[in-house]
C-alpha cells in the first residue's frame, strides 16, 4: 500500500521546507527594519494577522497532496506532482535571497 519516498520527493519537501523558512525570516527582518511588503495581498494577510498561518497551509497543502497521491497511487505518474512543491520551494528561495539583497542594500 505504502511506497517508500523518492529522491524527488525529498528533494521538494525540504526544498520548499527551506524556501518557507527563508522567506518568512528575510521578510520578519525586513520588515523589522522598515522595508515595506510589495506584495498586497501578504500586506494584507500581515495586517490581519493571518500570514504566517495561510503560508502554513498553502505549505501543507503543497506537502500533503502529492504525498497522498504518491502513496495510494498504482502508477509512476504521480511522481510528477511534486515537481509542483518543488517549484514553489525554488520561488519561495528566490523570494528570499530578493528580501536578503535588499536587506543588504
């Protein structure tokens, strides 16, 4: 029933477990030094209070569904959802080495 996980799958998760991480720390930095948030929907979310937590649940739902498909799934296809957390985890890393730099400036 359970497959064991694949290097892909590794790779995505701690890549968008990293991404994740780096975006909210460069971001709370920033911010913290008197930066402005350029994305208005984030603004918004920050100024609700609720940031933290909609990026936490966009990031479970990027881990859980291919993992769940992955795992009670028959084929090899599946395999390719996580091409979908991967490419959110590399956005998100841009994300943070864009707040760092601008941080350093």
């Amino acid at each position: 029933m359970f497959r064991p996980s694949s290097s892909i799958q590794n790779i995505a998760f701690y890549t968008l477990f990293i991404g994740a991480i780096g975006d909210w720390a460069s971001t709370k930095i920033g911010l913290n030094l008197g930066l402005l948030e350029g994305n208005s929907i984030a603004a918004f979310l920050m100024s609700k209070n609720m940031w933290m937590q909609m990026d936490a649940i966009l990031i479970l739902i990027c881990f859980t569904v291919p993992f769940l498909v992955n795992r009670f799934s028959g084929e090899e296809a599946p395999k390719k959802l996580f091409l979908f957390p991967l490419l959110a985890g590399v956005l998100k890393l841009g994300v943070s080495l864009w707040n760092i730099s601008i941080i350093l400036v």
